[in-house]
C-alpha cells in the first residue's frame, strides 16, 4: 500500500495539528494548577494525552502506508486566558477548526481514490464529534454555576475524574 503524496503531505500537517492541540491543552492545564484548579488541570491534561496520542495514531498510520513524517516547528499556542469559560471557548474553537480540517482531509482522500486512508480518517471525525459534545456539555454547566463558587468546585471535583484511556481513545 501506498499513499500519495498529496494525502501525505496532508497527513503530516494533520498530525502537526494534533501536535498544536496537545500543547494547547498542556498550557491550559498549567493555568488551572495555578490556582489550584486541579480537576480542570487533569481534564486538560487527559486531553493533552489524547492529542498526543491522535498524533501518534497518524504517524503510526503514515509508516504503515509507506510514507514518512518530517517534524516542523509547531506555532506556538495560545498562552493568555481571562476566565475558565475563555478557556473552554477557545477549545470549542480549535476543536470546531480541526473538525473542519479533517472533514477537508476526507474529501481528499475521496478524490484520491484512497479508500485505506478514508477509513482511516472515520475514527477521528467520530472523535471529533463527541470532543466538541463534551466541551459543549461544559460549556452549559460553567453558564449554569455563574459565580456560584461551590458549583465550580462540585464541577472541579467531577473533572477530577477524567482518566486517560489509552485502548478506547
Ligand atoms: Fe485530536
Ligand atoms: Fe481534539
């Protein structure tokens, strides 16, 4: 099996994206142990993970079809955030961003004729769609608790709880 090199190219600037989220997510994290946030923390840290190993998934995936990953320079992420509603509105954003960007990796993949790479790429809009669910669900809760300071605790509590997976991610 190979891949062309349209779809590779297109792979590998995918897989920089994922690279781009994982330390989007590692400096949000940051910014929640700051203030002793830790249940948002381990949320944007199991995210963090996640990225990484969507990332790792592509790579693993590029090797299988022939093909090989050259790593550039990862822009930097955004590192200045005014509230804990701000930081989970710019993750809906970038999720909703490389939502888009797999959808144009699809239709490549379509027009190349490259089934393999199409059924490939299903695993990760399937992601996507229940990334932006989760963050959406999080996003009704903080409106919900306003600035009801034992809401945000009980939902910090709940964040508390996200494990990474490894096997199911
Ligand atoms: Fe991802
Ligand atoms: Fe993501």
């Amino acid at each position: 099996m190979t891949i062309s090199q349209k779809m590779q190219d297109a792979l590998i600037e995918q897989l920089h994206h994922e690279l781009y989220s994982a330390n989007q997510y590692l400096t949000m994290a940051s910014y929640f142990l700051k203030d002793d946030l830790d249940g948002f923390a381990n949320f944007f840290l199991v995210q963090a993970q996640e990225e990484n190993l969507h990332a790792m998934k592509q790579f693993k995936y590029l090797h299988d079809v022939g093909g090989h990953v050259k790593i550039q320079s990862i822009p930097e992420p955004i590192n200045h955030f005014t509230s804990i509603t701000h930081v989970f509105e710019i993750t809906l954003a970038h999720e909703k961003k490389v939502t888009q960007s797999i959808s144009n990796l699809i239709k490549l993949s379509l027009q190349e004729n490259d089934f393999a790479t199409h059924t490939f790429l299903q695993w990760f809009i399937t992601e996507q769609v229940e990334e932006e669910a989760l963050v959406n669900t999080i996003i009704k809760k903080l409106k919900m608790i306003g600035d009801n300071s034992s809401a945000l605790y009980l939902l910090n509590d709940e964040l508390a709880k996200r494990t990474f997976d490894s096997q199911s991610e």
